[in-house]
C-alpha cells in the first residue's frame, strides 16, 4: 500500500491525476524492466480530518512481487523528484506491505488476507452508503474535493478486463 501526499510534495489539486498518472506509469515500466507486471488500485481524497486539512493525497494499492519490492522502494523517492521537479520532501510518500511485512502472503495467508481486506476497506473509505451495503464496508468518510477521477484501476484489472473474463 501507497499513500502518497501530494499536496505536500507541492503538487497542487489540479495537478493531483497527472501527477498519480505519472507515478503509476514509472512504476509500471520499473516493473515491465525487470519482466513484471502489475496490478493496481488507487483512490484520491483531499479531506479534512478532525479540523485538520490533510490535502491532496493518493492510496493505492499494488501487486509487486517480494523481489521487486526493495527496487520499487528504492525508485520511488526518485520518481516523485522528476514528477514535482523538487527534491523530495519527508513523509510525502509513505510504503508498506500489507499487514507490515513481505512474505506474510505465503507465511501466513489467512492473516494477509484480513490485513488486505482492511488496506482495501480503506481505500474505499469515501464509497457511497449502497456500495458500502453491497460490499459489506464499515468505514465511511467524505473523500473531499478533487479534480479529475477519484479513483481507477490498471486496465488489467478494469471493468472491460472483468467483463471479458466473465463472458469467456
């Protein structure tokens, strides 16, 4: 999981879907470099959280195989200074395996389970309350302004990949 703060990269609001556009596409690449591919989800908000405004910031989440997570995490500061055109800033990008830790997927798989269902319960935070009774999700918050799409996925896995699965 992924959460990137763009607002405090000095990415403004308006810049937010270019800028998560650009990341999720030197990601892909990275990943394409060393024969990978990807999946990914992602969401933007710009809410306020207990009178605070957090600003303009990104979730995703991304399959990256356990020996590519190390070269991924090293890039990342990298692709955000060639995004903003800034060096990078402290606590803009912050990047954990689900449940906190690579290999919980094949050690424990139960665990990262509840742990992926949890990191995906709050990506979809700022669901409406009917998808939030279809899909059984607890949490609920306003996502806040935002310009451009809220949120997609890879084409990988979009509607035109899963409707064509269905029909095959």
């Amino acid at each position: 999981m992924v959460t990137i703060h763009w607002q405090a990269a000095g990415v403004p609001l308006a810049g937010m879907a270019k800028a998560t556009g650009r990341f999720l596409d030197l990601m892909s690449k990275a990943l394409a470099r060393h024969g990978s591919p990807t999946a990914w989800i992602w969401t933007h908000e710009s809410a306020t959280a207990k009178g605070q405004d957090k600003g303009g910031h990104c979730h995703m989440l991304a399959h990256v195989p356990a020996p590519l997570v190390a070269v991924v995490a090293n890039l990342q500061r990298g692709w955000l200074r060639r995004i903003t055109g800034q060096p990078y800033r402290a606590r803009v990008i912050l990047s954990k395996p689900i449940g906190g830790r690579l290999g919980l997927e094949t050690g424990n798989p139960q665990l990262h389970a509840v742990n992926l269902q949890v990191a995906f319960g709050y990506l979809l935070k700022g669901a409406s309350q009917e998808a939030a009774a279809q899909f059984g999700l607890e949490r609920l918050e306003p996502g806040g302004r935002v310009i451009g799409k809220r949120c997609g996925t890879s084409q990988n896995i979009g509607a035109k990949a899963r409707n064509a699965q269905v029909q095959a």
